[in-house]
C-alpha cells in the first residue's frame, strides 16, 4: 500500500507532480521520496507538500537528517539529500 516516488533533483519531475502522485495513491497509501536539499524550497517542493498537507491530503511522517547519498562520487559527494515519507489521509 505505498508508493515511492523517487529522487527529486534539479532536472527531474516539478513540485505539482505531488498533485497527480497524492491523486493516484489510495488513502492510507504512503509516499516516500528523496529531495536533494539544494532544490527543497528553490523548486518549490515545500511549498507543494506543505499546501497538500494544509489541505488535508497528506500527513508527515518521517523527515530523515541531511546525509551524502553518493559519499564516495568525486562530481557529487556534496550533494545532501533527505528521505521524506508522507501517509494520504483522504480520497
């Protein structure tokens, strides 16, 4: 009952796509997802899910600590990253 959405970086799918994937996943389903924290609110994503959850649909439920997901890549060792992990509350 859950679906994950993948990595979300520069590049990759925009913040309203949380829409379509809160719209597709049934209530209770889960939602996890890595952001890389250099486009966490550049990009919009906290905006995105903050909305989704002001409104109803989504709850967090876990928010990991920064950590290097690719520690020992010389071109992307600085890249931070955090799991984010979302319950859908309502249809």
């Amino acid at each position: 009952q859950y679906t994950k959405t993948g990595t979300f970086t520069t590049g990759h799918a925009p913040a309203s796509a949380w829409e379509e994937l809160v719209r597709i996943v049934r209530p209770g389903g889960i939602l996890m997802s890595t952001f890389a924290t250099s486009i966490w609110e550049a990009n919009g994503f906290r905006a995105a899910i903050e909305g989704l959850m002001s409104r109803g649909l989504l709850a967090e439920m876990e928010v990991t600590a920064p950590y290097a997901p690719l520690p020992n890549s010389a071109a992307e060792a600085h890249v931070l990253t955090r799991l984010h992990v979302y319950r859908k509350l309502q249809a």
